[in-house]
C-alpha cells in the first residue's frame, strides 16, 4: 500500500500505513517533558492511537527525555495528566532516558567505525561551516583520539565540555541534515530523572532512530516538516543496524502540523506567556495547551471529534479556533443547564404595579428538552431586574415577554440626564401571546427572600494579534495587550450548586464554564464565557 498524498475529503485517516499488517504496528507518542501537551501534540497523540487500533497494533507513550536543559518533574507530571484527560490507551510507558547506557555504548562502536568525530569548533563557526558545507578541521581526527576526547565527555572535563559528538556523514549533501549533525554533547544540568549520573546526552537525531527501533515502533509518524531529516534517520538507522545486530527497521509516516490561527504552538513560545506572567499557568483558558482549552470549556469528545476531521492531509494549514468551538457547542447545547443572570452595571428595576406581593416559588426544569438537567426555582416578585441593555431598548407602552412567566407592558421609563435607564414600571398581562412580542427578557426577581448572588463573567481574546503567524515573525511582537475582560453580575440563586467545571448557559448571554463556584458570601462565583463558534462583537 502507498501512504498517499493529498486532501482526505472527509475527514478520518482513511489511508493506510506502508506495510502495515494487522496486530504488528507498534506506534509511537514521544513528548518530551519540556511543558505541557497542547492542542498539537494532541493531534500527534490521537493519530498514534488511530492507527494503533486501526491495525489492532501497540502503543507506546515515550517520555523523549535527552535535554536536561528543558525537563523537570512538573512537566512529566502533567503530560500524564494530559494523556489521562485525552483518554489515550497505550501499552507502555517508556523513557529515552532508559536507554542513555545503550547509546553511549552504540556511541563507541560509532566511533570506532569511523563514524562519528569529535569536534570543538565554536558553535556559530560550526553553523557556518554547515551553511557552507565546509568540513571542520576535527573531521579528520583519528579513532584513538575521538575516542580519547570521548572518554573526557563522558567524564564532563573541561576538554570535554568544549567538544561535541558528530555523525560524519556527508557535508556536501544537498539536504543540510546530513551534514554531520551532532549525536552528543555535555550537559552538567541535573537531569530530571537519572541526576547527575550523566554528563553526555544524545540529542534527538542520535537518539530517536535506535530508541524507536529497540523498542519495536513500526511506524513512526512525524509532522511533514521532518520530511527532511527523513533521509537523515534512515541513514543513522542503518548504520546502527551494522553495529547492533537484530535492530529492525521503522517505516517514517509523515502528516501535517496542525496550526491554529492567532496562536503559537511551540513550547518554546508558550513557556515565554508563563515565564514572564502574561498568563497564570500552563492551564490559563488562553492558552492552547490540553488543560488551558479544557478548563476554558472544551469537551474532550470535541477535541477528538476535531482532530480526527482533520484527514489525512499533508498541507500545513491554519485551523480556525471557531470550528472547533462549533463543535463543542453542538456537543453541550442539548445538555447543559440553563440559568439567568443581569448585568450588574447599570442594572435596573422593573416594578410592576400588579405583581406579587408576596414573592412566588416555580419549579422550572433547567433545560426544556433534556430532563436529566434537573429542576431549578424561579421566584416571581414585584420588582425585577433588568439589564440596561435590555430596559434601554424598551419604549413606552411597549407588551414584552418575561421569560418564564409571561407578558406585561412597560409604562414609564426613567432615564438621568446621559440617557440611561434609571427606573421602570409596568403591568402583568399574561393573558398576552407571548409569539407577538419583540422582546424576550431574562430578569431576576428583587425580593428578600431570593438572594441573587455575585458572579463573575470573565471572556478572553487570542493572545497574539497575527492571524497566520509565520517561521520569521518575532512572536513578541506580535502580543495582543489586553485578553481578558471581565464583568461583574448577579446569577439566580440555583447557581449556588454548581460545581467546578460545570457547564452552563446564561439565557441569552452565552455559554460558560465554571471556574470557581460559589465559595461563601461575598467572594463571587467566577464563569469562563465559552466561545461558541460565532464571530463575536467585542
Ligand atoms: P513544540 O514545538 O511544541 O515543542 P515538539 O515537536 O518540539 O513541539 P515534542 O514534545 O517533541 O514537542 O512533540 C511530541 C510529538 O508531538 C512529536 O511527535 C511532534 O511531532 C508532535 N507535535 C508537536 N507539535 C505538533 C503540532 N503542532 N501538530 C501536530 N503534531 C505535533
Ligand atoms: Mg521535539
Ligand atoms: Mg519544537
């Protein structure tokens, strides 16, 4: 079978891996624990396990552990909890770190081949000299003597320290991967797992092809922009395979990087918002990590849904942040509760001559079409809040629907010297048909025995102001200033119940998510707005 190129028309993985067979695909998930998973390795994570089970094959989970320099512990910590959240199922899990031993030992064979050099040329001139293809002077160094300064990195010395490992390949390729990339270099940072145990660590290029094919990987998928290092793995590959019998081979499977618009994906970039405070966390909603998009209200099963539409497509795209958000909102609509809630700024009563005059109690459902919502109370009083956005679009004499209730007119509406709506009154007609009216208003009954409660309604914007950002944007300058916005309100008194993470819809005001719930008098319940796939008016 051929991977195949071009647009999967509808979505799903539809094409096969090369030389696939059922119950022998082993893939592979290699994050390295250098932050938290975002939507990206979200994609690379689901895709693995597709084809796992497309092909009734293994999984492994594979912390690519070979830079001291980036990892720690909290990183590790929360890619598991990322993986768990993501309900990936695999069959191992495993450390690059592990096989440091192994490596080293495939180092000295390499050596002794003749096929890896020691070099101390200054990192800027050994660019260069790449860019050139001009060969370093250490090129022609002899076995003796490579494995000599070998024995000084891996003891951390000072000669040590000042050289790097080389793969001596080829420096005219025309592919600039294959010109000597380096396989090892000092490290003296305290690794997060092995500690100070090793002062030389493999990089990625080194690493990768033995530990993928030591552990059985048959396939192993990287994003088209590998595509050249493809032929770079293949080479190192091979000559491991001469130097360490039974080391079997691993197709490379290439799919596209998924890209969001107006959003870096690059741990590199994201550690920069968490480092110098532009966001709280890792999990901020604003950020495009697992946790971030699902504490801003995502459902996991969207987040899937999402990934796997995406086909099988080699192009490198921009996705939009509302598709998915769609997608979501398809997803929680049917379901989640309803509540109501009135702008506290410039909130206004309503006082209608013919109310209550005592408050009254009714059982609503909270969501007409989805009992298992359950039932939430609705007290009906004399006077009324409104939002002024609502009582400012009223005239006088005016037959409204009170949702829940039923119609009445407006009377008078008192307005201050700028126009606002200072005060309303009115009557009941709920003999009135409620198709006729223009408006539907939420309201809040304003009565001793109803205690509304404070809320919080918290929205936010894209970080970066760039729609497609690209390879030469400086990143930074691209910050949006302000992306979070936040407004205070009062929510009925069945909100006290809900709980962090609940999902929820503000009649006419959208959709949120419960960030802190109600914790005590005073202190407000704080509701994430989740986007919903509409182009909002800011
Ligand atoms: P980053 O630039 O975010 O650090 P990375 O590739 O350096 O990404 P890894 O932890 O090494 O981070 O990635 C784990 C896996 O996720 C790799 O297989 C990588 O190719 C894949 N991956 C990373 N970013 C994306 C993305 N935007 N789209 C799809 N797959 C991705
Ligand atoms: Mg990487
Ligand atoms: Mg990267």
């Amino acid at each position: 079978a051929a991977a195949g190129g071009g647009e999967a028309s509808t979505g799903s993985f539809d094409i096969g891996l090369p030389g696939a067979e059922e119950g022998k695909v082993v893939t592979r998930f290699p994050p390295e624990p250098s932050g938290y998973l975002h939507i990206g390795h979200a994609k690379a994570a689901l895709l693995n396990q597709y084809f796992a089970d497309m092909y009734k094959g293994k999984l492994i989970v594979r912390f690519d552990d070979t830079n001291p320099s980036k990892e720690k512990d909290e990183f590790v910590e929360n890619i598991l909890k990322d993986i768990a959240d993501l309900g990936l199922r695999y069959d191992r899990l495993t450390y690059t770190s592990d096989y440091f031993p192994q490596l080293l030992e495939l180092g000295d064979k390499m050596i002794r081949a003749g096929l890896m050099y020691a070099d101390d040329t200054p990192v800027e001139q050994m660019r260069e000299q790449r860019g050139k293809g001009e060969e370093s002077a250490c090129r022609g160094r002899s076995v003796e003597e490579n494995l000599r300064i070998w024995e000084e990195m891996k003891a951390g010395s000072e000669v040590g320290l000042t050289n790097a490992m080389r793969f001596k390949i080829d420096m005219k390729s025309v592919n600039g991967t294959m010109r000597d990339p380096v396989a090892f270099r000092c490290n003296q940072t305290h690794h997060w797992r092995t500690g100070h145990k090793y002062k030389v660590y493999p990089t990625y290029d080194c690493a990768c092809p033995f530990v993928d094919a030591v552990e059985g990987v048959t396939h192993a998928l990287r994003t088209s922009e590998y595509k050249d290092r493809e032929e770079q793995y293949y080479w190192i590959l091979s000559a491991y395979q001469k130097l360490w019998p039974g080391l079997p081979n691993v197709h490379i499977w290439d799919y596209s990087r998924l890209n969001f618009v107006n959003t870096v994906l690059s741990k590199r970039k994201l550690t920069w918002f968490v480092d110098t405070g532009r966001v709280e966390s890792w999990n901020d909603p604003r950020m495009p990590t697992v946790q971030g998009i699902l504490r801003r209200g995502m459902q996991i099963e969207a987040l899937k849904e999402f990934i796997l539409s995406q086909g099988a497509s080699k192009n490198v795209t921009y996705q939009e942040w509302d598709k998915i958000w769609t997608i979501n909102k398809k997803l929680i609509d049917p379901v989640c509760p309803r509540h109501t809630a009135v702008e506290e700024a410039g909130k206004v009563l309503l006082t209608l001559e013919d109310g209550p005059a005592e408050p009254e109690v009714v059982t609503m459902p909270r969501h007409k079409k989805h009992a298992p919502a359950g039932l939430k109370a609705v007290t009906r009083s004399r006077q009324l809040w409104l939002d002024q956005a609502d009582a400012a679009s009223l005239a006088e004499g005016e037959e409204v629907t009170l949702m829940d209730w039923g119609n009445a007119v407006v009377k008078t509406i008192t307005r201050d010297a700028a126009g606002a709506v200072t005060a309303l009154s009115g009557h009941l007609n709920l003999a009135g048909d409620v198709k006729k009216t223009r408006l539907k208003l939420t309201w809040l009954a304003h009565a001793p025995a109803c205690e509304l409660l404070p809320l919080s309604l918290v929205d936010f914007d894209y970080l970066i102001t760039k729609k497609k950002v690209e390879e030469d944007d400086n990143f930074q300058d691209l910050v949006n200033p302000t992306t979070r916005f936040e407004k205070a309100a009062l929510g009925d008194p069945n909100m006290r119940t809900l709980q962090k993470g609940e999902v929820l819809q503000l009649e006419r005001k959208g959709y949120f998510v419960v960030d802190e719930p109600y914790r005590g008098p005073g202190r407000p319940i704080v509701l994430f707005a989740i986007p919903d796939g509409r182009a909002k008016s800011q």
